[in-house]
C-alpha cells in the first residue's frame, strides 16, 4: 500500500479506522498480479467503502455484524460458484448417470 501513488492512497485512507474496512483494504495486496492501485482507483469500489463506512459511522451495524454478513456472503459465493462449475463440468462432459464420466473440479 504504501508503495502505491498518492492517489490510491488518499482514496483508502478513510476507511482505515475500521477494522472490517481496514481488512478488506489490505486484502486488495493480495492480488499475485499487484494491482492494488486498480482497486484503489475503481469509483465503484471507493463507492462501495464509503457507503460500508457510512452504516459503521452512524451505528447501522456493528463492525462484527459487518464481518459476519460479509464471511456468509463469501461462503454462499463459492458454494454457488461450485455449483455453477459442477453443472458447466456435467453439460461439458456429459451426465454420469448415463456412464459419461465426469473431470475433476
């Protein structure tokens, strides 16, 4: 982070005082192809964090609701992800049922 410009960093700043944002900011470094920058330049993403900081700010949630809420929104993801690439896997390779046999995921 702090090698990235000025800019990226004044854009992320704000929301470093919470613990919930301040994570999900440094999970932005753990990209292999380091593009933090990117992130910190996307408006949707500084949208996203500001409207984040907002409901924290006034006491809509709790920073560990917050977490919570989005740990279960990350689980339902890769579960759907899973079963997208299941069904993709199957109408690529056939049904098993039928004797086709399926590749691994």
């Amino acid at each position: 982070m702090l090698q990235s410009d000025v800019e990226a960093q004044q854009n992320l700043a704000p929301f470093l005082k919470h613990r919930v944002l301040r994570a999900i900011v440094k999970s932005f470094t753990n990209s292999r192809t380091d593009d933090f920058e990117t992130w910190a330049k996307n408006q949707q993403v500084i949208d996203t964090l500001k409207e984040a900081q907002r409901l924290l700010d006034n006491g809509y949630i709790s920073e560990q609701d917050m977490e919570h809420s989005l740990l279960a929104h990350l689980q339902v993801s890769r579960s759907e992800y899973h079963s997208i690439a299941e069904q993709t896997c199957l109408l690529a390779h056939g049904d098993a049922a039928h004797g086709d046999a399926l590749l691994p995921i």
